[in-house]
C-alpha cells in the first residue's frame, strides 16, 4: 500500500473489508491517527489490530498542533514523500470496501490518498484527480476503470472524505455528505 500526494495531504484513515458476517469484518483492517503514541521513527503503528504498520519514505512532516479531531497530530506530504505498508492478507480485498481519511489540498495534480496495486493491474487506488482538479477518484481492478466524485476538495480547507462501495455502486461523501455515485463497481479481481 502506497500513499502520497502534491501538496500538504493529512491522512486519518481507516480501510474496512467486510468479507464475511462476522462483526468483526466491519472493523478497519488499517488506521492511522498520526498521534505521538502511533509513530517511532520511521514506523506509523497501525490502529487496527491488524498489525498492517507502515515505514515513512522521504520524511513525511510531522505536524503536532492545528487539528483537533486526532490530538492534534497530522502528517505533511510533498508529493514524493509516502508511507510504505507490508502487504498482508488482511488488506487483500475482493469485496466491497470503504476508505475515510482527512485531507487538506490545494493541489490540482492527481494524487494517491491510498493504493494498492501491483503493476499487474490487481488492487484499489483512492485520491484526487487532474482532468477536473480536486474531485475524488477510486479504481478497483475489478471494474478496470477509474470512479470519480462531482465535488472537489482542493481548496486548502481541512476534508472528510470517504469512498465507499454497496456490490453495485461506488459512492463518495465530502464532510459527510453524500457527494455523488461514481458509477458501478465490481471488487477487486485478485489480490495485489
């Protein structure tokens, strides 16, 4: 998993694989709060239980003030710089997915809030577009296709964003509102 982006992105974000009936499905198989408690050095710990901890590349900055839903905490990326994950079957999704984070751009380039993908074209990508700057966008290998959302948050302001996905549809929300249906989806083909 790879995630980066132009500009200051502040990720806060959890991916949820309900591949089964159990409860314990709907819970994040990955989080981050960017919190003193989540990092070490390079290494951001993983909120989830799930142990999918992930190495900084390129020096992330670390921002301890300004923000008031995490503690305050937050991660600045310039567009080079990302957070590396391990793969693990737990982020190996072949059903319908849901992705929030927190993020601040003013970047009309495309930009990775989260991806997985193998070169092989197997996977899940979710950020922000360039032909129409700002607006939300998530690709599943499954549909081969990028989805994309009618608003936009490339506006320097602090967003919540969430992709989510209900067997048929990809559907996106901006600050907890539903934005728009991207189109149709269909899981991941294989894993990446």
């Amino acid at each position: 998993i790879h995630g980066n982006a132009d500009g200051t992105v502040n990720i806060n974000g959890a991916i949820r694989n309900p591949s089964n009936e159990q409860p314990s499905s709907q819970l994040p198989v990955l989080s981050y709060n960017f919190n003193n408690n989540s990092l070490s050095g390079r290494v951001v710990f993983d909120g989830s239980g799930k142990d999918n901890h992930g190495t900084t590349y390129f020096s992330p900055h670390l921002n301890l003030s300004g923000l008031s839903f995490n503690r305050g905490a937050y991660l600045s990326f310039n567009g080079s710089q990302y957070i590396e994950v391990l793969d693990s079957s737990s982020l190996n999704i072949q059903t319908n997915i849901s992705i929030s984070a927190w993020i601040r751009t003013t970047s009309s380039a495309d930009q990775r809030i989260l991806q997985k993908y193998t070169g092989a074209a197997a996977g899940y990508a979710f950020g922000t577009d360039s032909s129409i700057p700002g607006r939300l966008k998530f690709w599943s290998s499954g549909t081969g296709a990028w989805r994309f959302s009618t608003g936009t948050v490339h506006d320097g302001k602090l967003h919540h964003v969430v992709v989510t996905t209900n067997n048929t549809d990809t559907l996106f929300y901006i600050d907890g509102l539903f934005d728009s249906s991207g189109g149709s989806f269909v899981a991941p083909t294989s894993s990446a």
